[in-house]
C-alpha cells in the first residue's frame, strides 16, 4: 500500500521578489558611486603627478646646470617645460633679455611636456582657456617670476602665505575660484589635490581632506 507524503512547497511571491530586486539595485548603486568615486580620484591624482612631474624635472634641470633658466607654461590642456641653455644664460643676463616672456624664450629648447584633460574631467586651475601662465625658475632662485593666474595668496600647510599653488581637481568642482576656501572646497564632491612649489624649486603634493585639510602626500 502506497502512502502518498505531502509536500509543503510555497511558492516565491511577487512582493518578495520585489523586495530582492530592490535590494539588488540599492547595493548595485552603492557599489557604482564608489567605482565613480575610485576612477575620479584615480583620474585627478594621476594629473596631479603628471604636474608635479614637470616641476620636479624644472628643478633638475636647473640643477645640472644645462638649462640654467627654465619655463613652465600651462596650456588649455597642456604642461610644457622649456629652457635657455648655458650657453646662452650669460648673454641674456648682459643684454638685460633675461626675462619670463615669449620673446625670451623663443629660441629655448622645448624640454618635456605633459597633456591633461583629455576626457575633459580635470581640471587644473594654472591653465585658463583663453591665455598661457607660465613660471620662471632658475638656480638659487634668482630670476624666479611666477606669472600664474593664482589671485588667492593662502596656507597650505603650517608655513606662511604663498601664491605658489596649482590645484588639480574634477572639472564640476571649479576650483580655480576658491583653493583658498579649504572648509568650503572640501565640502564640495570630489577630489582634489594642490600643488605647492617654492623659488627654489621645492615641490609638494598634497590632497584635500575632509574639514580643509591639506595632507601631503
């Protein structure tokens, strides 16, 4: 004799499913806005180290002392390093054409450059799209000009006020207007890294931090 077992088999509902499905996409979503967030400050530091780069090679240059006077000059989209050669210092210095213009440097050496924003998400606030800035080292610092477009003479870290600064950050953010507005600037989504350089060549990077925190890295 056969006895037949019961079988308590439920069924999924609908709500249910809906309830899974809901779940599924708020996880999903979390997950995107951290990927976004990755890639945007993975995006900005790699900038903001392709710039520093430029300085950094400045200052070696003058250093070795084959180009004894160098240019930085910041494009649309575009870091270029240019120098005047030894052979060439001297002349200038006498003839009193020593000087952080275009005409000075017109027959310069074209040394390195470095290409930024080519997916037109970074911005770095020492290239406007109108003009070139340019910054002028040379050794010891004696014919250092800086002709950067940096309105906002600020702290960056416990050191005293300099104009000295380019700040790399999301295009959204628009940090050209405010670096010095840390508090309000970190409030701001996305991420955002300055440049601070001295006379003599001294390169930091640091990155913004919640509360207005400039930490070097």
């Amino acid at each position: 004799m056969q006895h037949q077992v019961k079988q308590n088999i439920k069924g999924v509902t609908l709500l249910e499913i809906v309830v899974v499905l809901a779940i599924i996409g708020v996880i999903s979503s979390i997950g995107i806005f951290q990927f976004k967030d990755t890639t945007s400050a993975k995006r900005s530091l790699a900038t903001a180290e392709g710039v520093k780069s430029i300085f950094v090679n400045a200052s070696t240059q003058i250093n070795r002392g084959e180009y004894p006077y160098v240019r930085i000059e910041f494009g649309e989209n575009k870091v270029s390093l240019k120098g005047i050669r030894q052979s060439d210092f001297g002349k200038k210095i006498n003839a009193g054409e020593l000087e952080c213009t275009n005409d000075a440097f017109i027959n310069s050496a074209s040394i390195v450059e470095y290409e930024f924003n080519k997916d037109n998400r970074t911005e770095v606030s020492a290239a406007p799209a109108s003009s070139i800035n340019t910054i002028c080292f040379s050794k010891g610092g004696r014919y250092f000009e800086n002709n950067l477009d940096s309105n906002d003479k600020i702290t960056i870290d416990s050191s005293a006020l300099t104009y000295n600064w380019v700040t790399i950050c999301d295009k959204n953010i628009g940090c050209k207007s405010n670096a010095g507005d840390k508090v309000g600037l970190s409030k701001e989504e996305g991420t955002k890294f300055i440049i601070k350089f001295s006379r003599f060549g001294v390169v930091q990077l640091f990155r913004l931090s919640k509360g207005g925190v400039w930490k070097p890295i």
